[in-house]
C-alpha cells in the first residue's frame, strides 16, 4: 500500500492541504500529514523522520509560509538524503509561489519537477495515484460476490444487511468521539495549528490510543479512519434511514448518488460502511467500479440492477480488475 506524507506550513492546511489530503484519499491512497504544525528546527525533523520511515513519497508543499518557517538547510538536505538511500521519492507542489521564489529559497527543489496547485487536489491525486497505484488486497470477483448479495434483498437478508451497514456507521462514529475525549482529557487547553509544546512522545501516545481504540471497536486495520468530529445525533437518524432506503435499493439516483458523496466527504469510509470492504484494500480500477456500485446498488429496483450486474460482470473480468 502506498502512503503519502505531506510537509507542509500550517497556513496552507485549510485552504489546499486538507483538501488535497481528501483527493488523495478518495484515490486509494494513505496520507500521512501532521495535522499539527511543522515547527522550525527539530520539529520538522521529527516529523519527518517519523512520516518518511514508512511512506513511499514525500509531497512538499513549497509555499512563501512554507520557507517563512526558516527551516535549516540541513533538515532540507535530510529530506534529500531520504530520497538518495531510497526511503522514499520526493513530490514538489507549489502553492502561491513561482520559480523565482523557489529559486532564491532553494535552487536543488527548483531544478526538479513538480505539481502545481493551480491544476487542483484532484488532479494531482490523479497523477500521484497513477505513479504510485494502490494494490488491491481481494479480488476482483471476491468483491463482484459481496455486491451480489445486496441485489433483490429479502426480508431478513435486507434487515441483517441494514444492521451490518448501521453497525460499521457507529464503529467509525464511535472511534471518532473516544478518540476525541481522549484528546479533551489529556490535553484540556486547545490543540490548534499553533500548539508549539506538542511534542514526539505525545505524538506516539496519541498513536497507540488510535491502535487501541481500532481494536476496541474491531475496525479493520484498512478501513479509512481519521479522527475528526463524529457525526452529531441530529443527523444521525436521517443517516440511518438513508442507509435504510439504500438497502432496500429504493432510492432515486439523485439520492443514491448523495448518500455516497456525503459519507465521503464526511470522511467515512463508504466502502467499508455499505459493502464491508476497507477502502485501503482495493485498486484504483476496482475503486472506480465501485463507486459506480454503490451508487446503483441503492437505486438498483429501478433499473432492474441491470446496471449492477454489468458492473460484477466486468469485475469477473480476468487480469484487468
């Protein structure tokens, strides 16, 4: 599996950072980023050195807020140093800056190529995927198999499928909101991208109450997990009664089409909630089918499931899913 770790300056994490990480997401991909800021001198280097040990690239996003943190040369040439012993290939992305400016800052990041913000997340999420291309861990008729089940439900069958789906739902809520209070009582004073004590043990603490909450609530280890606010009771019942309807395959295509997209972007893992199949675990080709699975799958007593028959079929499809 091929994981990303993003550098990057606080003041670019809301209006590029995040949503690049989200692209990056929705492409199969890991994303490792310090949700936190990357703070001058040995911050960076910690940073680093833990998010590089395991990831197949390193995004730089070169900005003037990035090189206004005034790293040392020497944490630069020790994201250099990685690519060299191959740890990991290093990506540019410039972010509000032109080649005079990246120049004058740093001549060995401007002499190699590199992303523009300007072609957007998802364009670069596309060109990075295709570089780096997630691997499917099942395959491509394992996953025509598990569609099938959700053609024509029956009675129990439905309900024991709505029951599985609602459960993966409050897996991730819950995760989400333990893991939130684990943050409110180890550290009461607000956590916020200029929290500067912040420090590497808390760093690996933090991670260990991650692996030991995915184990709690038995969330796969390749499900998409992040650890933001969990969805509020006052959706979660027209959640729940959308997945419901979803089930049933009585949806419209509109609606069908907007209960994916609003898992999505509420970053929940879709594919793991409504077919139990982790997000990390498949391809890219498989992912695209997928989509378009889920999507017909909840609309499906309109069109017969024809158009969820065809997609099993080209996932049966040998060497190309």
């Amino acid at each position: 599996m091929s994981t990303i770790f993003i550098s990057h300056a606080s003041e670019d994490k809301e209006a590029f950072v995040r949503p690049l990480v989200h692209a990056l997401k929705h492409a199969g991909l890991k994303v490792w980023y310090d949700e936190f800021s990357l703070h001058p001198g040995d911050s960076l280097r910690r940073s680093i050195d833990r998010g590089l040990s395991e990831c197949t690239a390193g995004l730089i996003v070169l900005s003037p807020a990035f090189f206004a943190k005034e790293w040392p040369q020497r944490e630069l040439d020790a994201l250099f140093t990685c690519e060299l012993v191959g740890r990991a290939k290093l990506i540019p992305v410039w972010y509000n800056i032109d080649l005079a400016s990246v120049v004058t800052a740093s001549p060995l990041l401007a002499d190699r190529f590199a992303l523009r913000a300007e072609i957007g997340a998802e364009a670069i999420a596309i060109a990075i995927a295709e570089r780096f291309p997630p691997l499917a861990k099942i395959s491509g008729a394992a996953l025509a198999q598990i569609i099938e089940q959700y053609e024509y439900p029956r009675t129990f069958a439905g309900e024991a499928q709505y029951r599985g789906c609602q459960y993966r739902f409050l897996q991730l809520n819950a995760f989400k909101e333990e893991y939130g209070q684990v943050l409110e009582e180890a550290f009461p004073i607000s956590l916020d991208e200029e929290f500067e004590d912040f420090s590497p043990q808390a760093v690996e603490w933090l991670d260990t109450e991650v692996d030991r909450l995915r184990i709690k609530h038995r969330i796969p280890k390749d499900v998409y997990l992040t650890t933001d606010e969990p969805i509020r009771e006052n959706h979660l019942a027209s959640y729940m009664n959308d997945i419901c309807e979803w089930v049933s395959g009585t949806m419209s295509v509109q609606d069908s089409t907007k209960l994916v997209h609003d898992l999505d972007l509420d970053e929940l893992d879709e594919y793991y909630i409504l077919l139990e199949v982790p997000n990390f675990a498949i391809s890219g080709e498989q992912r695209m089918l997928l989509e378009q699975a889920l999507i017909e799958i909840g609309c499906g007593y309109q069109g017969d499931y024809k158009k969820v028959s065809d997609i099993c079929a080209r996932l049966r499809v040998p060497n190309e899913i």
